[in-house]
C-alpha cells in the first residue's frame, strides 16, 4: 500500500485518502440505514398483513358459523384485498380461493403452530416473488385460515431505496475527492509558493521573498524562507563585492607600477640588455596582469548588475566591425547581414567585451580568427567566431566557459589570459537574455557563438 | 606640441601614482605641476592657471568635484578626471561638474595624452570645425540675440558674452556647422572629443546639459540644443 501511494504526488494522496475515506463512511451509513428501513418497512408490512388476515379470519368464521354452510363456498367467495390468497384447512381437506396455491406453500412448523391454536407468520419464496403467509386458527369454526399476501411491492420500493443509496454513496465517494483536490490545493498553494519564489531565485532574482501572512500555520515557514533569502543574497552580495573591492584596490598601486614601466620604457636606450629583457618581461606580465583585473572587474560588474532592460541599440555587425578594427584584426574576415539588421538592445560596452574576448580566444589558442559571421536568425543577433585551431573536444564544449577554465593548450604558462575571457562572454550573454556555445566549425576547428535577442525591426 | 610646452597640473594625492604620472608626462612634453591635494591644488590655479589639468577624483579632505568646480568658476581650461570606476554615477558627476573627458585606473599615459591633445588642439586652434563657418551665426534672434562667432571664439547674449567652456564652444560649433542636421552622440564623440566607437556617450549627454544651462533661455525647454529621440541632437536657427 505505502509503495503503490508513496510513490504519488502529496496532492494524489490526499485525493485517493479523502475518497476512500468519503467511500467507508457513506458505506457504512448506507448500509445500517438499508438495513433499518428494510426491517421497518417489513415490520410494517407483516403487521398490516396481520391485521388484515385475522380480519379476513373473522368474516370467514362468521360465514361458517351459518350451518350448513360448505367451506369450500366460503372460500370460494372470500375476495381477500391487496390480491392475497387464501388456504383453509379443515380437518385433512385443503381449499385455497386459487389454483396456483394450495396445501403446499403451507409449511410443516406452521400448520403445527396453528393447529396447536395460535397465530403464525412465515416469509415465503414463490414464484412470483417473496410473500408472507399468516395462519390463523378458527377455533370455533375448526378451521386453520392461511393467507398468502405477495411482498413484490414492499421488495419493489426497497430495491429503489438501495439504488438510491447506492447512487448517494458513489456521490459522496465522488465529493470526498472533489473535496481532497480542493483541500490538498489550498494546503500545497504555499508550498507552491514557496517553490516559485526558490525557481525565481536560483534564476537570479535575489530580491524574490514570500509574501507576509496572516496564517498562523505558515507564518515560521515564510519568515524562515525569507531570512534564509536574506542571508544568501548578502552572502552572494558581499562575495561580489569583495572581488570587486579586491579588483578596485588593486587598481591604483597598478597605476603607479604602469606608469613607471612607461618611463622606463621611454628610456629604453638607457637600459643594459639584460634590463632592458626584464623590462620587457615585467611589460608582459604587467599586461596579463590588467587584463585579468580588467576580467574581474567586468565579471564582479555583470554579477552585481540585475539583468538590463536599459540597454541601448547596438548594430552588432558595426560593433564587430568596430572591434575587429580596434584589435587589428583582418576585416576581411567579417561576413555580415547588414548592419541595421543585426541590432540588439543592450550593454554596448559588455557586448564589445564579449566580442573581443572571442576573438581574442581565437588568437589565443587557434592562431587567430578565420571567419566572423554575424547573423540575424529566427529573432536572435547571432555572432559567431571560426578558427583554424584544433577545435575544442566534445565534452570540454561547455567547461570552456567556466570561470577559469583553461583550454587544452592554456596549460603552458606562457599563454596569455587567465581563463575569465569565455565566462565573460557566457556571462554578458546570459544577462542579455541569450546564450554562448561552442561547436565545430566546418573547417574543422572551433566555433564560438554569442546569440541575442535581437530588436524588432 | 610647438613652442612653449603647455602646462599641465596633475592633481592627485597618492604620491607614486602621481610622482610617475609627472614622470610619464615630462617625457611627453608637458610641464608638468603637481597638487598632493584640493586645497593645493585650488592654491595653485590662483597664483598661475595652467593650460590643463589631470584631476583624481578621490582626493583627501576636499574631494575632486569640488576642485572641478571652484576652477570652473574662472577658468575655462580642458580638465580630465581620473576615476577608479567607470561604471558609476561618479563620472557623470564629474563630467556635470564640469571635467571635460575622463580615464578610468589602471590607464596608460598614452590614453591620457591621446585626451589631452585632443582638448588641447582645439583650445589653441580655435577653429577646429570640419565645416567652414560663416563669421557671425545667428542661434537665436529674439532679443536679446544668441551670436556664436567662431573665429572669435566668443557667444554672446545681446552685448554680454557667455561663458562656455572650451568644450562647450566647440560642441556648440560642431552642431552649428550644419543648423537643422541631427548629429548622433557618436558623431559628436568623434568629432568634439576625438573617441572611438565605443567612447562613452554619457560624455556628450552632460555636456549637451551643461551647453543648455548657458544658451537656453529655459534649459528645462530647449529651443535651441534640441534632443532628437533616439537619433541624437540638433541645432534650431531660431
């Protein structure tokens, strides 16, 4: 029983219980009600059957008291009501007022507690259906007077009694459900509630909280979810903000160091070579170095920032344009729907980021781009980068966008970028309502996609 | 850079960022005054004012936008903010305080340079619009008369001029160099502040405000610098 219910939802349970339970009761009910009309109306019936035989008696031993009266006129004349029969017994012989009934339907017991003077009653089976027989002796005509009154009618009304009841049982049974569906809704809406509010929260909206209630029964169970909330969104808050903080102070000692190196720089001339070599090494870390404060700033920004709906029409074809030019990219590479087809409402300066990082994960790790499409499809701005690489490998396609992730060759230290340029764009891709993915190009490297929403045109 | 090297005041009050910001910007030909604070700073620019300045916003007791400020009373000199985050109300602050272009930390000197020359060319040439410009625009002929005269560098209101900054004069000289033409933020950022594509259109927005202040006789209902939604703006020969 518990395995057949527990695997079903709460909410089927209660249903099939609140039937079941719907269904015991009103069996019970129905059947000790049958049960008691049955036996009342019977009562009833017999006694009327009763009254009315000894009644019947009482004219038939009248009439016989006439002398020289033949029992057998008597009977036949006797006109018994409500289409009883009659069976006289007098001495060894039997009359009966019709030919179907006779000496038979008189049972041993019954003629021996007539005979011996008293009354009786016995319930019969005919063929027409149930009947009851009342003997009644006539002592002073020395007669036994039997009279068959059909229960056919009394069965009739007690068969539509039990369909009656039979009918209300299955309706209650229907109602005890009805009323668990209803029950067991109300009882899940704050579960369900509940339930929504986590969903909207895991997609990001950490401002979500359960409604304040009145209902006594659920008021620790929202103060309970909403302080959990709290405390998980100034966890969450106070995480962003320490990288950020982090990336912020970092920020001005870099630009004393920066700026030096340039003045060093400018006095290139002046250096030994082995300086002047450190110099240059210090030139290159000091650029990975900005460039992955930069990342985490842009990252601790698109985290902190809710999803935009202020953006601001870009054209991404010009924007790719723009940011191949800006990187010294080849602008041969760009095949592109024109421009004020491909415009998108958006974060113009995290969506050139975004681009740019593809492009520079192309420069990275596969000797550069070989083709940028930017396309419109099916309402979404699609931007997609080729390279001539070795591709990325089928169950590495989507780790190639966790936060520093690094690319199969990224091992060697000498690459450049700290793993943060694709979470950017998976990132500054999901904040625009869109998606970043990576596949195979047809060339045989890889390809990296940023779609977007586009605008309406 | 010609003749006299411009001057150039750098105030900034964390000493190693300053000291190799004089350093960096020697070596490009400025020269190069430092202020470790506002009240320096505001010092400084009373006794000699200087051709530019470079001023961090986070500063000690007297922050950066006051310095902006009290300058701006006088002088109408290009001034660049350094700020460590882009991405706050801080920059627009600055700028509507008066800063002209911003660098955001950890920048290179020569994006800081690349600023400078801009502001500073058109502080010295004085005509630095691509289109040719009659002598005497009319901007508003309701008396008393909006007059820009380029050349002359001066606007004046009936027979007292108005004080633009050089910014403000040359963005006023880019929209009328074609009355009644929509240019976009962008075409404006080029031009007047000579960034790239993905400059910061803020930049123009405050200063199409701050223009207002000074030529509309009511900036809350502009008549003259008129918004074109979506598009841009516009100059309206009145």
């Amino acid at each position: 029983m518990k395995g057949a219910l527990g695997s079903r939802g709460l909410r089927s349970r209660i249903v099939v219980g609140s039937a079941v339970g719907a269904l015991l009761v009103s069996v019970v009910l129905v059947t000790t009600t049958w049960l008691l009309a049955r036996s009342y109306l019977l009562d009833q019936r017999e006694a009327s059957l009763v009254r009315q035989a000894f009644a019947d008696a009482n004219v038939l031993g009248s009439r016989l008291a006439t002398v020289g009266t033949e029992v057998g006129d008597v009977v036949a004349e006797l006109t018994p009501s409500n289409g009883a029969d009659v069976v006289v017994r007098s001495g060894d012989a039997w009359y009966s007022s019709s030919l179907d009934v006779g000496a038979r339907y008189v049972p041993a017991d019954l003629r021996s507690i007539v005979g011996e003077g008293s009354a009786g009653t016995v319930r019969l089976d005919t063929p027409e259906g149930p009947a009851l027989l009342v003997g009644v002796p006539i002592s002073s005509a020395g007669v036994d007077y039997y009279e068959l009154a059909p229960l056919t009618e009394l069965q009739q009304v007690l068969r539509t009694l039990a369909v009656v009841l039979g009918a209300g049982a299955l309706a209650a049974t229907a109602a005890g459900a009805a009323f668990g569906g209803w029950a067991s809704r109300r009882a899940l809406q704050p579960l369900e509630q509940v339930a929504g509010a986590a969903t909207r929260i895991a997609g990001g909206e950490l401002t979500t909280r359960l409604p304040p209630t009145e209902d006594p029964d659920l008021l620790a169970i929202v103060a309970g979810f909403n302080s959990m909330v709290d405390a998980l969104a100034a966890r969450i808050e106070r995480d962003a903000r320490f990288v950020g903080d982090v990336s912020h102070e970092l920020r001005s000692p870099l630009t004393g160091v920066v700026t030096s190196v340039e003045v060093l720089a400018a006095r290139r001339a002046e250096l030994s070579p082995r300086a002047d070599q450190a110099l240059s090494l210090v030139e290159g870390e000091l650029a990975r170095f900005r460039q992955m404060l930069d990342d985490l700033l842009a990252l601790a920004r698109l985290d902190g920032a809710p999803p935009s709906d202020s953006g601001v029409p870009v054209s991404m074809t010009a924007l790719v344009r723009e940011v191949l030019a800006a990187g010294g990219w080849d602008g041969e590479l760009l095949h592109a729907d024109p421009d004020d087809a491909t415009t998108v409402s958006g974060d113009k300066n995290a969506l050139e980021r975004a681009v740019r990082n593809l492009l520079d994960n192309a420069g990275r790790h596969a000797g550069g781009p070989t083709a940028v499409h930017v396309q419109r499809r099916d309402g979404a701005v699609l931007v997609s980068v080729d390279d001539g690489g070795p591709g990325v490998p089928v169950e590495d396609r989507e780790r190639v966008f966790e936060r520093f992730a690094r690319g199969p060759r990224a091992a060697r230290r000498s690459l450049p970028g700290a793993g943060l340029g694709l979470a950017i764009v998976a990132e500054t891709a999901s904040r625009h309502g869109g998606a970043a993915w990576c596949s195979a190009a047809p060339g045989g490297g890889a390809r990296f996609s940023l779609s977007v929403p586009g605008c309406a045109r | 850079m010609t003749g006299v090297a411009p001057r150039l005041l750098v105030v900034e009050d964390d000493d190693p960022i300053r000291t190799a910001l004089r350093w960096a910007l020697e070596d490009e030909g400025y020269d190069v005054g430092e202020a470790a604070s506002g009240e320096e700073a505001l010092a400084a620019v009373g006794v000699t004012p200087p051709d530019l300045m470079v001023v961090d916003l986070m500063l000690g007791s007297m922050d950066g936008f006051t310095v902006i400020r009290e300058v701006r009373r006088e002088h109408d000199l290009p001034i660049i903010v350094v700020s460590a985050r882009a991405d706050t109300d801080d920059i627009v602050a600055a700028l509507e305080a008066g800063a002209d272009d911003y660098v955001t930390k950890p920048f290179q000197v020569k994006e800081i340079t690349a600023r400078l020359r801009a502001l500073r060319r058109r502080a010295t040439s004085g005509t630095p619009a691509t289109h040719p410009v009659p002598e005497e625009v009319v901007l508003d002929s309701t008396l008393p008369a909006l007059v820009l005269r380029e050349a002359a560098g001066t606007v004046h209101r009936g027979g007292e001029q108005v004080p633009l900054t050089l910014t403000e004069f040359r963005l006023l000289c880019e929209l009328a160099s074609a009355p009644g033409r929509v240019f976009s933020r962008q075409v404006l950022l080029e031009r007047v502040w000579e960034h790239g594509f993905f400059g910061d259109e803020r930049i123009v927005d405050v200063h199409i405000r701050r223009l207002r202040t000074k030529v509309e006789r009511d900036p809350g209902a502009p008549r003259v610098v008129v918004t074109v939604r979506g598009l841009g703006y516009r100059l309206d020969q009145r």
